[in-house]
C-alpha cells in the first residue's frame, strides 16, 4: 500500500537552479539575473542527489522510486515515503517544478 503517494506526478528542474557535481558532493546554485546567488547553495545528500538525478520532466515519481528501491535496498513504502520528502524539500527551494497534468 502506498498511503496517499503520488506516483503519477512528473517534476523538471527549474532553469534558474544550475548543479555542479564537486567531488562526491552534489551542489545546487539558484542562479537570479545573470548571477549565482552564493548565499543560497545547497547540498544533496546521496539520496537527493540520486533523485536529482532522475528528475527530466518525463519519468514519473512511481518509476524513480522504483529505482530508489533497487538502488539503496529499501522498502517501496519507505522508498515513497523518502521521495515525497525529497520532492518537497527541492519544491521549497524551488529547484523542481511539478508538470501540468501530470497526476
């Protein structure tokens, strides 16, 4: 049972969010009129950074968290659960965007 996920939902990375992969960090830099707002950048655990990955406007949350689950050995519930978290955490830093129709 998945309580509520919504594994239909498609999110795409906002043109204003730029990443740059450092080492084995994956950092994330909103970009506002031409420049890098230093003040607000921002990590990726492995996980959201595994997500991030995945994030292209096409696949949908079910898939990727299918790939969580094979990828870090997780329950599907858990696998949602960690997703919708991840997901809404990018939305608060409005790195992603939910697609149109897409539920």
């Amino acid at each position: 049972m998945d309580n509520g996920f919504s594994g239909q939902k498609v999110y795409e990375k906002k043109q204003d969010m730029v990443w740059r992969q450092v080492g084995e960090e994956t950092i994330l830099v909103p970009v506002r009129r031409e420049m890098a707002d230093l003040d607000s950048v921002f990590t990726l655990n492995e996980t959201a950074a595994f997500v991030w990955s995945l994030i292209d406007g096409k696949l949908p949350l079910a898939d990727i968290r299918d790939r969580m689950v094979a990828e870090f050995e997780v329950e599907r519930e858990q696998a949602g659960e960690d997703l919708e978290r991840c997901i809404a955490k990018l939305q608060e830093i409005m790195a992603v965007r939910e697609l149109p129709d897409s539920r």
